[in-house]
C-alpha cells in the first residue's frame, strides 16, 4: 500500500523522490523503492530524522518493534517536534496510535488513513480522519498529496473500520468480478486478452457514470434493461447467484477482520 501511495504521487510530480525516505528490515527487498529515485534504509530513525510527514506501513503486530527501532537509530540529539504520523495500520485507533507513539514524544499529530492500491495509477480512494492536534493546515497539505492518487475524503474514526474495508479491501473484490466477466466471455467464444480489456473497461466506464451523472446505481443499471432484453436476463442470473448479497457479506467479512486486527 506504501508503494502505491508513493507511485500515485510521483507520477503526478506532486513531491520529489529526492525527499522520500523508506526503511524496512532488509534492503534487499527495497529495491523496487531505489528503482523510483527515493532514499532506502534498514535505520526507521533516519526517515524520521529527515521527514515530518511519516506514513506507518508496518503490520498492526509489528507497531511497537518500528517505534523501538525509531528509538535505538535515532541520534541522540534529535527532537521529535512538528511530525505528522499518518498511520495505515488496519484497525489501531488513534488512541493506541498516541500510547504507542507517546515514547518517541507527548503531544504528536496522528492522521488514520485508508488507501487503496489503485492510488499507484491516480484513481485510488482513500479515507483519512485526524485526532484532535492535527491542524487544519496538516489536513490540507496530505489531502493534497492523497488527492493526487485519486479520490480522498475525511471522515470521523467512528466509521474508519468500515469505511476503509470499502476502498481497502474493495480492488480485491472487483478484480474477482472482473475475472469472473471475462471468463464468461471466454466460454462463449471471445480472447481471452480481449475478455480482460473489456470487462475491465466495463468497470471503468460504470464507476465513471456513477460518479459523473450522481445518478443512484439502481437507476443506471435500469437505464441498460430493456423489458425482455438481454440485461434483464443477466441481471436475473445475477440475483438467482445472491451477487448482491455476497458483497454485502463480503464487506461486512473484512469489517470484522480489521476490528480484530485493531484488539491484537
């Protein structure tokens, strides 16, 4: 997720790659981040030593073992003030974010975030909510650059949980749709590289009407059925299949799991 966020504002030349730092444990497996032009490290301290904007990408499990090695790579006259942590931690609040971050400095600024990985091609989604220090400027300035991977909405922590199995999870859920058109294409007799480009044009073309006509999805998708036509015969298949209601339960599976995630 950290590297589609990266991506997406590179290819929109919102920062230079000259001022993004990466660490993780190995460099070895950094090397798709050296590729793009930005600096890569084992140390976490010196990304927070030559950044005030920091993005959390670790897995929830592993906060406390990045914030430790924070600590022991830090130099020792470093003062951690007008840092901004973004976190993409699935399911950690903002109040475990402060207890864990309190360490490195009381009375930090923690922004919770959402992404997706299509930001990396600038049409991601992506949900961000404050705490209560984040100023109104800190707001600006990441909805800038979150905004240029795609779209970006505040919301309150209240639906975070929920909100974010949509966007975050979503791309999973779709590409499955996507295959799935494609191979019905294929059984009735098209190529299989033109059942791809298609049925994902498909779910282009659709999410762009929704999103351009605000027009509810119920009417566009009435708007293609035709009385006895073929749309309303597909459409059938797709109720007697429960698709909708598979969905439903798809979002709601991942919603569970990331509360999960956030109590370990």
């Amino acid at each position: 997720m950290s590297t589609a966020i990266a991506k997406g504002i590179l290819k929109n030349d919102m920062f230079p790659a000259t001022k993004i730092w990466v660490s993780g444990p190995h460099l070895a497996n950094l090397k798709h981040w050296e590729e793009m032009g930005v600096h890569v490290t084992t140390k976490n301290g010196q990304v927070l030593n030559n950044c005030n904007i920091i993005f959390l990408g670790v897995k929830p499990g592993m906060l406390n073992d990045a914030i430790s090695d924070c600590i022991k790579t830090l130099p020792a006259n470093f003062v951690c003030e007008n840092v901004l942590f973004v976190s993409m931690l699935a399911g950690i609040t903002i109040d475990h974010l402060h207890k864990a971050l309190e360490v490195l400095s009381e009375g930090l600024h923690v922004v919770r975030i959402m992404p997706n990985t299509p930001m990396s091609v600038g049409a991601g989604a992506c949900l961000y909510t404050p705490d209560d220090r984040t100023t109104n400027g800190e707001c600006e300035i990441l909805e800038k650059l979150l905004s240029s991977c795609g779209i970006c909405e505040k919301v309150s922590e209240q639906i975070m949980n929920a909100g974010g199995a949509l966007p975050g999870c979503g791309p999973a859920f779709m590409y499955m749709v996507v295959e799935a058109l494609a191979d019905g294409a294929v059984k009735q007799g098209v190529p299989r590289a033109m059942a791809i480009r298609l049925a994902a044009q498909v779910l282009v073309g659709s999410g762009e009407m929704v999103l351009k006509t605000n027009k509810h999805p119920g009417i566009l998708k009435d708007e293609v059925c035709s009385p006895g036509g073929s749309t309303i015969c597909g459409v059938t298949a797709l109720e007697n299949g429960k698709l909708r209601a598979t969905l439903i339960n798809a979002i709601e599976a991942a919603t569970l799991r990331t509360k999960e995630l956030g109590k370990q």
